[in-house]
C-alpha cells in the first residue's frame, strides 16, 4: 500500500521534500485501517500524529493542506476525477479530510 501511494502522490507532484508529506501518508493510513475515524478527524487522526510528530494541531492541518495544494497546483483536478470517478471535479479546494477520505477509498479498492 505504501508504495502505491507513493506512487500516486509523486504523480500528483507531492514528494517527500514537503514537511506534511508524512503526516498526509499517516493520515491516509490510518482512514484505511479505520475508515469511522475520519467522522472525528481531528480527535481520531490529526491529534495522534501531531503528539507523534511533536507538531501542534495547527501546524499539522496547515502542513497537510500545502500538500492539498501542491496535488492541486500540479493537475491535482485530473488525478482526483481519475482516482473517484469526478466525485471531487469541481473548481473549488478540497477540504485535507476529503482529500484523505478519496485517497484512502481509491486504495481500498480492489
């Protein structure tokens, strides 16, 4: 799995040069092996890993949405109508939580 979504954020331009990448791949992660987490996002996903990470919950979110924007400055569009069937193909931001739900479904998928 990991390596999958290595894959797939390095085609939507995010590496691992970004400080959120981390926190977006645990954050996918976790919504796989628990997919009722992400009802409570920041209870159940952000808070452990900013006390893993040692980051506040403040720097965690605003890490995770520099990497919403880097998939969306980089084409990020295509990729999420590609990975959802254009559930998320309007012009407007994802939230970072639907952003981590999508990632997550596609790679639960069979």
């Amino acid at each position: 799995m990991k390596k999958t979504l290595d894959s797939l954020l390095h085609l939507a331009g995010a590496n691992k040069c970004y400080v959120g990448y981390p926190f977006f791949t645990e954050a996918i992660s976790m919504a796989l092996e628990d997919p009722s987490r992400l009802t409570g996002i920041q209870k159940n996903i952000y808070l452990p890993i900013a006390k893993k990470y040692n980051v506040s919950m403040f720097q965690l979110e605003k890490d995770i949405r520099t990497i919403r924007d880097v998939i969306i400055r980089n084409g990020g569009y295509e990729l999420l109508a590609e990975l959802n069937g254009c559930q998320l193909c309007r012009k407007t931001q994802p939230y970072p939580k639907e952003l981590i739900a999508l990632f997550a479904d596609y790679l639960r998928k069979p």
